[in-house]
C-alpha cells in the first residue's frame, strides 16, 4: 500500500499537467508532500524509526535521489525544533550511507566531479550541521578530509553526550564497512592524505576505551609502518581537486558553529523547563 501511494505521489510530483511541458521537473506539489511528510515523522515518531527508512528509499527511487535529499535539506534548515532535525539528519545520513538505492548519491558526493554535486554537497552540508557527526561523516565522504579535522577539533567546545559518543561508535563501524573501502585505501599514502590521518586520531581521541576504540586503533596501528617505507614528501589531497569559488569552507563552518550554538541553547532551555516542571511536583 505504502509503495502505491508513493507511486500516486511520483506522477504528481513529475506530471506535466503540473509543470507545463514534457521535462522530467518536479511540481511545487513535491515539496508540499515532503513538507507534510516530515511533519507526519514529527508527529509520529514510531512512524519514523519503523517505515521512516523505507518510505525515504522508495521516494530516492520513485522520483530522484538528489532531488529528494535537496528539497528535504531545504525544508529541515528551517526547521525551528532542533531535536526532530537533529533526529531526522541522522536517520537521512544512514540512510545516505548503507541504502543501495542511493549508491550513485554517494558516487556523486565522493567524487565532486560537477557544479551540480558541489550544489549537492552545499546543500546537504547547512542541513547536516543539525547533527555534528553526520557533518564529519559528510565531510569523509566528499573527501573534504582537511574541514572534516577541523570539525572534528572543534568537538572539544561542546557538549559530549552518551549520545554524541554512540554516533562516532556508528560512525566508526561505518568506516570499517564497504562504502569506505576508498578511504581505508587512501591510508597506503599517509603523506599524501594527512588531513585523513589527523581526522581519523581525532576520532581515535573523542573515542572512551571501547569496542569502536580498539577498531580504529588497529587501523591506524599500520600507519607508522607504511611512513617507514615512503618518502618525506608531502602532497595534499584536496589540491588535486578543483574547489569552486563558491565553496567557502570558512563560511562553512562559521554556520557549522552557528548551528551547534542553537542547539546547546535549545538543549539548555528544554533541561531548565524540565527542572522546574520536576520542581513543581
């Protein structure tokens, strides 16, 4: 039933009774939809944990995947309750990582070959900083390996939650996975991808001593021995690609600060309500 009515929603999004003529663009009624839809998560957030991936996956299918992760960007930037966003980032960027339905999404980011996938990337960036982990796990994607270490350093002015901890430990268990068999082989040239490295310590650093701490420890073990067999020179990866002028990574994240800041306010504000709410018992 679920995939019927996504069908019925794909014809309305791309009809051209709605757009006008024969191109594949999508109506304003599209983004109605997913305005409602998410809406529909805030709500009912059983809805999200237990179809939420599913209804998201047949949509990238149904319609177009880099559409679909644009128009819900857009929407959950203006988003005023911080924790749904928060919640909602993470669950796109699981999705974005682990779903076979978005693989060619993840080939676009991991190479940034076009305008279009640095538009992309811009995009999902001002919303994924919602969420300062799925930021960083953006960041490793789209090999921005230098802005994903100074995320990652920035880490030491905010909160640390049991909650922020399990997201690196995901975060971790990601890396060890297929998606990032590019990354993991960027490690043969540790020169040549010193950004990666100090990106990586530094999660090594955020980790307690645990299962995703020794993980990663491992990895990184082999590190030394691969500096002892390569020359001194030093390359930098992000040189080899060209960054649109555009693409501010200062500006970037300046709004990445921005966002953390609403959310230890928001945070702060809904511990206070609690505690006098306790109070008043």
């Amino acid at each position: 039933v679920v995939t019927l009515d996504l069908t019925v929603v794909k014809m309305l999004a791309t009809s051209q009774a709605y757009t006008g003529n024969s191109s594949n663009k999508l109506t304003p009624y599209f983004r109605q939809f997913l305005v409602k839809l998410l809406q529909f998560f805030h709500s009912n957030r059983r809805l999200l944990e237990a179809r939420g991936s599913f209804i998201i996956r047949q949509l990238c299918v149904l319609i177009d995947a880099h559409h679909v992760y644009i128009t819900i960007a857009e929407i959950l930037l203006e988003e005023s309750n911080f924790e749904f966003a928060s919640l909602m980032v993470q669950s796109l960027n699981m999705i974005l990582f682990t779903a076979k339905e978005l693989l060619e999404l993840r080939i676009e980011l991991q190479n940034l070959a076009t305008t279009e996938s640095w538009e992309l990337f811009l995009s999902l960036y001002h919303c994924w900083c919602h969420n300062s982990v799925a930021t960083v796990a953006l960041c490793l994607l789209s090999q921005n390996y230098g802005h994903a270490a100074q995320l990652i350093e920035y880490f030491g002015n905010i909160e640390i939650t049991s909650g922020f901890l399990q997201e690196v430990d995901k975060l971790i268990q990601l890396l060890e996975s297929p998606i990032f068999t590019f990354l993991r082989l960027q490690l043969l040239d540790p020169h040549g991808h010193s950004d990666l490295v100090r990106s990586l310590y530094g999660l090594l650093m955020l980790l307690p001593q645990s299962t995703a701490f020794t993980t990663l420890q491992h990895r990184l073990s082999c590190i030394p021995t691969l500096l002892a067999t390569q020359p001194t020179a030093k390359r930098s990866c992000d040189a080899k690609r060209l960054v649109p002028s555009s693409v501010k990574f200062d500006s970037l994240f300046e709004h990445f600060k921005v966002m953390q800041s609403k959310h230890y306010e928001a945070n702060k504000a809904k511990t206070t309500e609690i505690l006098i709410t306790v109070q008043h018992f």
